[in-house]
C-alpha cells in the first residue's frame, strides 16, 4: 500500500531533518542539490517514519 501525503504530513517529517531547508520548502540531496518538496514527491525517511511506501500529493 502506498500512503499519499499532504503537505503538512510531509513537514513532520522533514522539519527534524538536517537536510530540510524550512524557508524554502526544498531538500538537500547527497550530490549538493537542492530540490522542492513539490519536485521531490518521495523520501526514503517519509517511507520510515510512516512504515510504508510514501508520496507526496498535492
């Protein structure tokens, strides 16, 4: 089962992660890209936390 996530669902997650950059709603990724939330749509610590397969649906 994959879980679909608002918005909020998703900033749960990400605000304790060092990666999350808050005031633009983005993610760092390993290579020093940076990468919106909108443009993202999935995250292995989203998957975690919820304990199933996870996208981001707005």
């Amino acid at each position: 089962m994959v879980y679909k996530l608002s918005l909020s669902e998703v900033q749960q997650v990400c605000n304790s992660c060092e990666q999350y950059v808050k005031d633009s709603e983005s993610c760092r990724d390993n290579n020093g890209g940076v990468k919106t939330l909108k443009t993202l749509r999935r995250c292995p610590k989203w998957d975690a936390h919820y304990g199933s397969p996870c996208i981001l649906q707005m």
